[in-house]
C-alpha cells in the first residue's frame, strides 16, 4: 500500500513538518512555564519523540497524511492549571495516561460518537474560546505587555509601551499577518515560523546578549520519561474525565474538519483507526511527560498540497528526525528569550482559535452563549482554566430550565460533573 509514494506525498509531509515547527519550540515552552524552567530541555527532546513516532503512527497505521504533536490548549491546561495550581507533575502526568486509556477503550468499543454527541456543541465552542483567550492573554504577559502587580494578583499594563521589545512584538506581529494573508493556503502556517525564526534573530541585538554556542546533540529527556504517578492521579479522578472531555471534543472537531475534505468511503473507519493512535498516543505522551497528543489541524496543509496517504505522514515523521539534535542549542537560551520570541506565533494560535469558535457561536439564536462566555473570564484572568471549563458546565442544566429548555440527561450529567469538579478541586 506505501510503495507507491507519489511527489504530491513527499511534498505534503515536507509542507506538514514546516508547519509543525514552530510547535516543537512553542508547545514546551508552554509547559516548563507552569511544571519548571529546568524540565524544558527534557521536554523538547520528548515533544519531538512522540511528534516523530505518533505521526508515523498515523502514517503507517491509519494511511492518513496527519501529523500529530502536543495540542496546543490541553498544554496550558496542564502547565497551569494543573500542575501550577498545586497538583504534583508526576500525578498531573498520571491524569494524562489513564484519560488516553479511557479515550482509547471508548474508540475502539464504537461509544465515541455517542460520548461526542452527548456534549453540547455549545459547550465546547466556549472551552475553545476560553483556551484561546488564555493563550492570547498567555502570549500578551511573554511579550512584556503585562506585567505582575503585587498589591491586586493581577497582571496591568507597563508604563512604558516604548520598549524596543514591545514594539519588536507589534512588528513581529504585523509581519505574521501579512504573511498569513500572503502566503498560498498550504503553507499559511509557515508565517508561525518565521515570526519565531525573526525573532530569534533580532533577540541579541534588543536585548544585548549573545547566544550560546551552537552544538548538535540531544537534550536529556530522562527528567520528564517515566516519571507519572499512576495510582495519585486516581486521587484526581474528576480531572481524568474533564480530560476526556476536552479531548473527545478536540479531536472529534479536528478529525472531522481533515477528513471531509478527503471525501473517502470508509471516512468513520479512518477516523476510528486514527483515534485508536490518538489514544495510545496521549497514554504513551503521559509516559514521555507530554500532555495530550494528538492530530493536528495544520495537517490540512499536506491535503492542500495534494497528499492523499500516509507515506506523508511518514516523510513528516523522518524530518523531524534530524531537528532532535538542536534540542541543546535551543534548550540553553534563556527561557524568557524564548517565551518573548514565541509570543507572536502564541497570539497567532489563540486569533485562529478564536476567530473559528466565534464564528460558530449563535448568539442570536441562544443568547444563552453570551452567558456562557462570561462565566469563562473569572478563571481565564485567575490564569485557571480548569475554572474556566466547570462554571460554564455547572451553569448548563440551570440555563436550559431557564430558557423553557427541555433538561436532557446528558446536559444533567455535564453540570452535575461540573459541580463535583468544582467541590472535589477545592476542598
């Protein structure tokens, strides 16, 4: 089936690894930021192994040209809401592990279109909304917008916007746009990575530093494998189903959006056998110390390009082969060099988040969503998205009596988990 390897799949795997890129310097930043500065040459080592072995999993076992890597949003979930709200790493990683073995058991026993059908699709849509303003507040405190106020917890602006940094972020910004905008459709993601790629350039002269030398190698990664706590995280089990929830709903509305353009026969018998990696993959994630790994909607950059197979998959999957050896260089710079240089991209990522879930939600139809939307905002600027998750799903059940709604039991069950989530996270 894979001798076959057309230009059309060589150039959709060459199109699918630049775009990932910038998510292989971004995605474990992200994480040391809330579990530690010194695991972030560790997680490089491993957000590239599992990126490497998952999307040639993808490749090999699914036939599909998709690539998959550490999801943007469950990252920050992790980092801060989990690990830095006080939950110990090896725990949080064990909450990761059984959410892939319960994700796994549900695709391959045929209940996972009942469990996707069964969440609203209101609901997602504004823990979407919520990931991505996170993110974007997330990319804005990177960039030196914000900083930390003692006296009130939360962050304000700095007094100056006139800082070579700040204004750097604005142009580094603008010029993401444009080549956005620019850029032919298959590689629009590409502007990602030359707004970290620019920003790395220009960083010793704003800041006046110099860069480490460079040598090729690879970062240990023994601090981060195999460390999760598998019988603590039962002491979290609400978490391991809140888990399950968001992946169910990312990677249902991410498989479906790459799929349907391929117009297949068999399309549910791919999308089950790319769950199936999808759930092996975030359980064997948990044992590199990555959160959720799964496919990413980037991969709508190798379709594009015309790759229709998995030897896509398996040509993304031998490139990133060699970038594991400048794991060290980059793992050396000083980590607010690299937040400040992802930061463009990060806002990026959360504009794109946003602008597809605000453009899905009905708030003619259900002004209820406006509602929803507001109960988001305590904990996304407590930097708690955990927070941000369960008030919307508390407030489900009560807002469909409200509204002369019929209260299904499914929706019940959503606020009930909700509130025992809410109840178990604090007491």
């Amino acid at each position: 089936m894979y001798m076959n390897v057309t230009k059309q799949d060589v150039l959709g795997g060459l199109v699918n690894a630049a775009l990932l890129m910038y998510a292989l310097i971004l995605s474990p930043t992200i994480i040391a930021g809330g579990v530690g500065v010194e695991f972030l040459g560790a997680l490089m080592t491993t957000t590239i192994i599992v990126t490497i072995l998952f999307t040639f999993a993808n490749g090999i076992y699914a036939n599909v040209p998709f690539a998959q890597s550490v999801y943007m949003g469950e990252n920050a979930f992790f980092a801060f809401s989990l690990v830095g709200a006080g939950i110990p790493f090896a725990a949080a990683l064990g909450i990761v592990f059984w959410a892939g073995v319960l994700f796994f058991f549900i695709s391959i026993s045929g209940l996972r279109k009942k469990f996707g059908q069964s969440i609203p699709k209101n609901l997602s849509l504004v823990w979407g909304f919520a990931v991505a303003v996170f993110l974007l507040y997330l990319a804005f405190f990177d960039a030196g917008l914000f900083k930390a106020n003692a006296n009130s917890g939360m962050p304000t602006l700095p007094a100056d916007y006139k800082t070579l940094s700040i204004i750097s972020f604005f142009i580094l910004s603008i010029i993401l746009v444009f080549l956005y905008r620019k850029l032919p459709e298959a590689v629009k993601g590409l502007a990602m990575l030359a707004s970290i790629v620019l920003a790395l350039i220009i960083a010793p002269f704003i800041f006046k530093i110099s860069y480490p030398v460079f040598n090729f190698g690879i970062e240990d990664p023994s601090k981060v494998i195999f460390i999760l706590d598998f019988a603590g995280a039962w002491k979290y089990a609400h978490l391991i189903l809140i888990f399950l929830l968001i992946e169910l709903v990312d990677v249902t509305g991410t498989l479906k959006a790459l799929v349907t353009p391929l117009k297949l026969n068999n399309e549910e018998e791919v999308i089950n056998k790319v769950m199936h990696v999808e759930g092996i993959s975030t359980a064997a994630g948990a044992l590199f110390g990555q959160p959720t790994v799964g496919t990413y909607i980037e991969s709508a950059g190798a379709l594009a390009a015309g790759a229709r197979t998995g030897m896509a998959s398996v040509v993304t999957a031998i490139v990133f082969i060699p970038v594991l050896f400048l794991t060290p260089f980059f793992s050396k710079l000083p980590f607010w060099i690299l937040t400040w240089a992802t930061a463009p991209a990060l806002a990026a990522v959360s504009g794109f988040i946003l602008v597809k879930v605000l453009s899905e939600i009905d708030f003619k139809e259900e002004t209820e969503n406006v509602f929803l939307i507001l109960l988001t905002f305590p904990g996304i600027f407590a930097g708690n998205l955990l927070m941000a998750f369960v008030l919307p799903m508390i407030s489900l059940a009560g807002i469909d009596h409200f509204t002369g709604k019929k209260v299904n039991a499914s929706t019940l069950i959503i606020s009930l988990l909700g509130l025992v989530t809410l109840i178990l996270y604090h007491y």
